[in-house]
C-alpha cells in the first residue's frame, strides 16, 4: 500500500500548500455555513452529511497508490467544512460554549497525536507512509479544522474583536510560527502543526469576513457565492501552482536527508 516512487501520497509542505490550505480552510467556513445556515439544515444534520463526505473521500484517499492532488484537496475541504458545522454543532447546539469547545477538542487532537506518536515514534508528515499512518494524519487535521473553527468564532465573537481584527491575531500568529521556522532551531514538526492550528482560525475569520452583513463588519459576498469564488480559486491553484507528494521515509533514508 506504500505509494511509488519513493514518495508518499500526502502533498509535500510548501509555499504553495500554505497558500492553498487558507483558501481552502476559508472554503470550510462559507460552505459549512452555507449548508446549516442558509439552506437551515441546522449543525446536527449538517455534521453527519459532511461527516459521510469526508469518509468517502479519505477511503478513496487512502485506497490510492498514488499522489493526487484534486483528491487529496478534496479530502482537506471536506475536513474543513465538517469541522466547521462540528465546531458549532459543539459550540452552540451542544452550549458547551467556545471555551469548553476549544478545550475538548485540544483534548482530542494532542490525544490522537499522542497515539500516532505512541505508534509511529513520529508525528512528522514524513512519515506518513501507510494506511494505518495515513488515519492518524487525516484523523488529526479533522480534529485541528474543527479545533480551529472554534477558536476562530471564540476570538471574533465571544472577544469582541470582530473578524477583521480576528484574522490579524491569527495572521501574527502564523508570522511568529514562519519566524521560528527561519530563525530558530524549534521542531520542524511542532511548527507544522502549530500553523496548521492557526490556518483554520484565520480562515474562519476571513469566511465570516466574507459572508457577514455589513452591518455585523462582512462584505455580505453571500455564502454560496463566496464558496463559489473560493472553490474556483483553489482549483486554479492546483493547476498553476506546482503540486508534488511529500517524500517518502525510505527515499529519505537512502538519499540521506532523513
């Protein structure tokens, strides 16, 4: 089940990646907003209906021999918005409240990643290598997008900072995580990980940004008309923007670089 090539089937962590992941994640908000919200099914019925998405798509993910990256932006669109119907599922419906929300579900990604370390002895992305790694990786991105849709909404309205403000915070965090990554020694995987939290907040915030009246601070773009932008947008992206597979830990070990 390991892919070809000495390469994984989980995109390799660039620029572009980066790029993508916040488009996407901003996707993630206006979608699932679009669904519980506009169309009224309510976070419940939402949650399950993305839930069974994003089950359908990482099968075929994780069925895959090789790197495709349509397929595995898909299976990341479906985390996001899952996560963000979970998160107000949690958060509103559930009245566990942003805080309570944002503590679980902290609980639940460092118990996951605990566990893939536990087993692997890693939580690089380089190690992601087989099917049952492959479960811890994508495991822990749901469980990051939907930690990061609650933190996002708990800093935009519980704080008062509102979402242009909101999106600030977020985006000096991910400064602060770049820096460290530039300039200093800190784990390379710990960094990962630390801005991958922090991409979905801000995306969070730009997606209200973009949806919200503009009485409440948006740009009223509509929710399924910013979906519809956001969508196009990401898949220009993966089309002009260079799209590889990570490296394989094998081919890491034999070309040295491991």
């Amino acid at each position: 089940m390991n892919s070809e090539n000495g390469m994984s089937k989980v995109a390799a962590v660039t620029l572009g990646f980066w790029i993508i992941k916040i488009i996407a994640t901003t996707l993630g908000e206006t979608g699932g907003d679009a669904v519980s919200m506009t169309l009224n099914w309510g976070y419940a019925l939402s949650s399950a209906m993305f839930i069974g998405i994003f089950t359908a798509a990482v099968s075929a993910q994780i069925i895959a021999k090789t790197f495709h990256p349509f397929l595995y932006w898909t299976v990341i669109i479906a985390t996001t918005t899952a996560g963000t119907t979970m998160a107000d599922f949690a958060d509103r419906s559930l009245g566990i409240g942003y805080p309570g929300g944002s503590l679980i579900l902290f609980a639940l990604l460092m118990a996951c990643l605990s566990i893939w370390y536990w087993r692997a002895g890693s939580i690089s992305v380089d190690t992601v290598a087989s099917p049952r790694i492959e479960m811890f990786y994508w495991t822990a991105i749901l469980f990051s997008q939907t930690l990061g849709t609650a933190l996002g909404d708990w800093m935009a309205d519980s704080n008062g900072l509102g979402y242009e403000r909101g999106a600030l915070v977020f985006a000096a965090g991910l400064v602060v995580v770049a820096a460290a990554y530039f300039y200093t020694n800190v784990s390379r995987t710990l960094l990962f990980w630390s801005a991958f939290i922090l991409t979905r907040p801000l995306g969070a915030t730009l997606g209200d940004f973009l949806d919200k009246p503009v009485a409440n601070g948006g740009l009223a773009f509509g929710r399924f008309y910013a979906s519809a932008l956001l969508a196009a947008l990401i898949v220009a992206c993966i089309v002009f923007v260079p799209q590889r597979a990570g490296k394989h830990p094998g081919h890491l070990r034999k070309s040295g670089d491991g």
